[in-house]
C-alpha cells in the first residue's frame, strides 16, 4: 500500500509538471485565440466553440464509417441527483465542467482524473428563488483563469492550476429573485456576464468585467427607462418589473465589433396589463462590447403573453440567400420560428416554423417579421384559460444550442411539437414583491399525439427541411456538427446518439443512465478526438417525465484507454482519516 | 385503511412470499409513518387559520408568490398540493425543511410559520376540482 501511494503521489506530481510544461504559454487563453478558436482544431475554448457559436468542429477522425465502433473511455461521477446542462470547455490537457449548483470541475482531459474541484455553499433560501432548478451552462477561459456564474448571482474566477478564487464580483441581489445559470462570455479582455429571474419581476441587465481585475465596465439593461429609445414601449412604471433576462450566452463577431445577446420574457406574463412592444425583452440585441450601449435590436415577440424566451444564443453564419452574400444570425426560438437576420443590421431576412400548427401568430410581416397576433390565443388577465396554444412556452427551442455547418450550410436544429394552456390572473393577484414569483399566470403543457422531440435538418440558403429524427419525449440536449458529416445529439431517454449529417440516419447509440440536457463537445488529445457529453435530467425536463436522476460526464473515443494512460486512478487512495488504519503493531 | 384494503394487501402479500418475492411487501404495510423532527419552535400544531376567510385570502396572494412557480394551480413542475397527502405539521415541515433530492427548497427564514399556516388553509379551502 505504501508502495502504490508513493508512486501515486508521483504520478500526480509528475502529471502537474507535465501540464505546466505543456505548451502553456505563459499568459494562458488570449483574445487572439478565441479569436482564431476555429483554427485550434484540438480545443474546446468558447461556450459554442468559436465566437460565431456553429459548434462545429473540423475534426475528421471519427467519420460515418466508423463511429459504430465508438465507445465510453472513461466516465465520472459529477455528484449530483440534480440536473446538468454544460458544454464542456478543454484547454491545455484539462478538462472543465460545471455541474449542478455552479459547481465547478477540472478533469486531465486524457483520463479523469479531478485537478480540482469548485463547490461553492449555496445560501439558505436560495431555492426559492430558483424557477427551473439549480443548473448551470458552463464556464468561460481567459488569461489564467476560469470563470463561472454562481446560481446566487456572483461571476467568480478561479485560478486554472488551483481552482482557487482569484477574485468575485456580485452581478445582484439573489435575494431580489436575481440568480445565474448561464456560461459567462469573454470578448476583447471582459468578462460577459447574464442573469436570470424573468419569473421573479427582475428587471434584465448584462454586466461586463475586466477579465484580469474583475473590475466592473459597464452594465446594460434590457429594458429601457421612460426617456431612452425604446422606453415608450412600457405603459407607467411596467419598465421596472419588465423582465428581459439575460440567463444564457451570447455570440461576437470582432469584424464588426458587435456582441449579440439573447433576452427573455416580459414580466409579469400578463401581456394585456403593459401594453406596447415591451423593448427589448424577447428579443436579440446586439452591443458594442467596449461601452456596451445596444447598437440595434430585433424583437421576436413584441408584447409578449406566452414566455417565449429569445435567451438561445445565435448562430452567426455568412450565407447566400437568393445570390446575395449575407452575414446573417441564425435563432431557433421558443414561439416555434427559425429566424434568420442580417446581424449588421438586425434586419429580418425571413423566418420559418420549426414545428406545426403555431397559432399564437397569424404570420409574420415578410419584410419586417412582425408577428400578427391571433387575438383568440392571447391570455388575459382575466381568470379565463386559454388553449390549445401552439407551441408550449418550452418551445419550439428551448435554451439548447442548435449546431450549423459551414461547410454545407445546414443547421441541426431540436425542437419539440407541444402545445400549452395559460390562464391569467385575475390583476389583484398578480401583485411585484422582490424575490416572489411574479409570474401572474397559470400553464400547462399540453401533449398532441405523436413524438414530442425532433431533430431537424435545414439547409438555410434553400429554406428547406432535409431530414428529422423523431423522439418520443421532448429533446433539451444541444447539438455538435463535425466536418466529417456526424450530428451528436441526446435525448431524454438516456441515448447519446450520432447520426449521418447527410441523411440523418441514427449510425450510433449510447444509453448513459439518465436524460441528457446538456451540449456536446469534441476535442483532439494526443492524435485522437474524443466526443464529450454530460449525462442527467434535472431542470425543465424532469418536470414532465421520471427517470433515473444521475449527473455524470461520458467521454467516447474510438480506442480504450491503455492502463498506462489511465493511470493508477481518477481520485485519491488515501483511506478517510480513521476509518481505515493499519494494523497495528505489537 | 378499510377491511377490504387490508385483506387485499395481506393476500398480496402471502402471494408475494409464495412466489418468492421480496418479502418486505408486507413489512411496509404495518411500519408506522415516520415523523421527522426538527428544531423549529412552532407556535402551532394544528392550522389556527382553518376557518378565517382574511387569512385564507391572504393564503391564496402569498400561495401565487412563493408555491406559484412550480405547484401552479393543479399542479406542474411540482405536485397539485390540493391533492397532497401530507396534512397539517407533516405538509408544514417539508416546507420548512424541503425535500432532499427533489427541487422543492426549504422555505425556513422566508417565510414566516404564520404564512405557511395561512397558505396551507388556503390549499384546504380550495380543495382538488
């Protein structure tokens, strides 16, 4: 025993000389390489791989023809019954997770093995302020550091080599229903960060950060104040409870300088109790990263009665669109359209239903994508149900990235065919407190017969559907196109799954336990790529089906690990202190 | 537990052993309901707001701002509580303490025993349609 302890610690120490000494350049991830983050085949550096958020990788190792023979290298528990929902970031030979709670872990990428691990205590009464579970999205890598949103609302870098906190800042009071869940984003040296709390009156905003200090920018609501552009869309003091959360990550585009941020519902839900536009909740916007004033913004869902969210982030992809270059956002939305914008200007190019029977909307104005409301399906404060709506407010889209290839054109798009009831309330009892749910309606999501999840391939230049793959129950995983014409996807059935990018025939499948509503990634180690995806419901999900809860991390590669590589254990081998002591001598 | 239910469970239960199930089917069925304790002082064992129409409305406001979000009015990403079968301090205390491993918070600090009273005369006033 003492012998494999020693040699134990060696092998540690010789990994941690290993790490310092590989390639690490001294001033760590700089903004040159996210810049450049496609052209790093190897890694995984940004939340949607590369600033333009295709999560698309250009590695080709593992094709159609052989990723039959994928298989699980290595697995670890991440220590959760709680739902999981990160894109894991790889960097250096490390790999690092988030787990429920804004836990943070970082894993040798090659093995295992924990580095670290990040467990901040969550306040007493932190719960009651949490409408979707404790989750969390992921980190973001900069310098020497690695940041997380805290679900109490605090950005929190930590030193890569440690773990340890290099600095903290408060984005708010959580007490005030304000919390975060999404990754952080890091552009031109700052630190991005969103909240959540669209069900509890928060007024939306993004914060940006010195990357190295910590040292605050700038802060930009969403929602304007009387007086600014846009706050004439907010009758008497709606604006301060409007809503317009930031709980997801953005895209950049450092051509033209511009960082584009998704915003959620308007609160209270009751669309007929602040009439207007409602600016710019439900909407894309796009800043200026260096003083963060809102350069344009385009509005999926003006006055918005049916919490459809427009958090997912967009794609940012350069098309041709009848013969005419266009630097376009691509956005699949939760009031059931794939949207695709000119992102210089936030002009609507057109938009197409991504699931069927949408009802909330007539249609959309073809120049300006307006939608006409159907008057019938808008709830009203008025005790009365409304329904069947079309689609439920989980969407269309949820919060789960879609994928999109550039080298064919095609976006991998999930969606979920589902509908929903809302009731408003009556408006004595929808009344703001800080940190009370101020939601002021009552839904329910409603089934339509048939498979509720779809995986949908659209080729965006042609605006054509090319293939689907249905599952039963809804899907809320996020989606990795390779250039070798794979799709990875999984499914709240426990599937992790690969299909032909071409046709979307399923070429392989992988049950890891539990539902599976995070994104997965792709990353080269030592000559072979690997596909990583964490594993167990929780959040949205689990609340309309049961299954086995387990959050854990699956990396697949197309060999098993030899016994020299993965080492002599991904934890320690020291006995708990006391429980297990040698015998003692005479 | 009616005579009909008791002799159904019994003999599912000799069935069980005869086919060689898990005996502890019928070990269950007779353990006394476990009491959880805590340290909370409670100023009330049983709902003092039962019949107080003021409380009970003010129930159903502090109902919609806190239990909203996932118990709605039937029930949603959480169980239609007017169903429940946890009555007085049995549904009191797991809204003190939450429930482990679901995401149902432990309330203790955010709200006061009077208002947990007061929500819980409300779900009993307005019982499952």
């Amino acid at each position: 025993m003492k012998m494999a302890s020693l040699s134990f610690r060696s092998a540690g120490a010789a990994l941690l000389a290993a790490l310092l000494a590989a390639g690490v350049h001294a001033a760590g991830v700089s903004d040159t390489d996210l810049v450049k983050a496609d052209a790093n085949k190897a890694e995984w550096l940004i939340y949607g791989r590369t600033y333009d958020n295709q999560r698309f990788s250009p590695l080709t190792q593992i094709t159609t023809k052989n990723v039959s023979q994928l298989r699980p290298v290595w697995a670890m528990s991440l220590g959760t019954l709680d739902g999981v929902e990160a894109t894991p970031l790889i960097n250096d030979g490390v790999m690092y997770v988030t787990s429920a709670y804004s836990n943070v872990f970082a894993f040798n990428a090659r093995n295992g093995r924990q580095l670290w691990k990040y467990a901040p205590k969550p306040p007493e009464g932190l719960g009651t302020v949490l409408c979707c579970g404790p989750v969390n999205r992921g980190t973001a890598i900069y310098g020497e550091l690695v940041y997380v949103l805290t679900l109490d609302a605090r950005l929190v870098a930590l030193k890569k080599a440690t773990g340890e906190v290099a600095w903290e800042q408060s984005l708010g009071d959580w007490k005030a229903g304000i919390s975060a869940t999404g990754a952080p984003y890091v552009v031109k040296g700052m630190v991005i960060a969103g909240i959540a709390g669209g069900e509890y009156g928060v007024r939306g905003y993004l914060k940006a950060f010195d990357a190295a200090s910590g040292a605050p920018k700038w802060t930009t609501y969403t929602v304007p104040e009387p007086g600014e552009p846009g706050g004439d869309t907010w009758p008497g003091e709606t604006w301060k409870t409007g809503g317009g959360a930031t709980w997801q990550s953005g895209a950049f585009d450092p051509e033209l300088n511009l960082l584009y941020w998704g915003t959620g519902n308007p609160g209270s839900w009751n669309s007929d109790l602040r009439k207007g536009d409602n600016k710019w909740t439900a909407s894309l916007i796009a800043l200026n990263p260096d003083d963060g004033k809102i350069a344009w913004g385009f509005q999926y869902t003006p006055n918005d009665g049916w919490d459809y969210d427009g958090n997912n982030a967009p794609v940012l992809a350069d098309i041709s669109i009848d013969g005419k270059k266009v630097k376009a956002a691509l956005q699949t939305n939760r009031n059931g359209f794939f949207y695709v914008l000119d992102r210089t200007s936030g002009k609507f190019i057109y938009a197409e239903p991504t699931v069927e029977g949408i009802n909330w909307t007539t249609g959309l104005d073809p120049v300006t994508g307006r939608p006409a409301i159907n008057e019938a399906m808008r709830p009203l404060a008025d005790g009365k149900p409304v329904l069947p709506i079309v689609p439920g407010l989980e969407g269309g889209t949820n919060w789960f990235p879609m994928a999109y290839s550039p080298a064919t054109g095609v976006a991998f798009v999930p969606t979920n065919q589902w509908a929903m009831a809302l009731t408003g309330h009556l408006p004595k009892d929808i009344v703001y407190e800080p940190g009370k749910v101020y939601m002021g309606m009552d839904y329910k999501m409603h089934t339509q017969g048939g498979a509720i999840g779809h995986l949908k391939a659209f080729d965006v230049a042609k605006r054509k559907w090319l293939w689907q793959i249905d599952s039963p129950l809804p899907l809320f995983a996020g989606v990795l196109a390779t250039k070798s014409g794979l799709v990875f996807t999984g499914d709240q059935l426990g599937f992790f799954w690969a299909a032909d990018a071409k046709t979307g025939k399923l070429l392989w499948k992988f049950q890891t336990g539990s539902g599976i509503n995070a994104s997965p990634v792709t990353y080269e180690l030592d000559g072979k790529q690997y596909v990583a995806i964490l594993s167990g419901v929780g959040g949205d999900p689990s609340f309309y089906f049961a299954q086995p809860k387990s959050g854990m991390l699956w990396v697949f590669g197309l060999d098993n690990l030899t016994a020299d590589a993965a080492g002599e254990g991904a934890w320690g081998v020291e006995p708990i202190e006391g429980a297990l002591t040698p015998v003692p001598s005479k | 537990m009616n005579e009909y239910l008791i002799r159904l469970l019994a003999a599912g239960a000799v069935l069980a052993l005869l086919s060689g199930a898990p005996q502890a089917v019928f070990a269950q069925a007779h353990q006394p309901p476990k009491v959880e304790t805590d340290d909370y002082a409670w100023q009330h064992v049983a709902n003092p707001y039962g019949d107080d129409a003021e409380a009970i409305e003010q129930g159903r406001s502090l109902y919609r701002r806190t239990c909203y979000i996932c118990h709605l009015d039937a029930g949603g990403r959480g169980p239609n509580l007017r169903k429940s079968a946890l009555k007085g301090q049995d549904f009191m205390r797991v809204v003190l303490n939450g429930k482990k491993n679901t995401q149902m918070p432990a309330w203790k600090g955010k709200l006061s025993e009077e208002d947990m009273w007061k929500i819980l005369a409300y779900l009993e006033a307005s019982p499952a349609k």
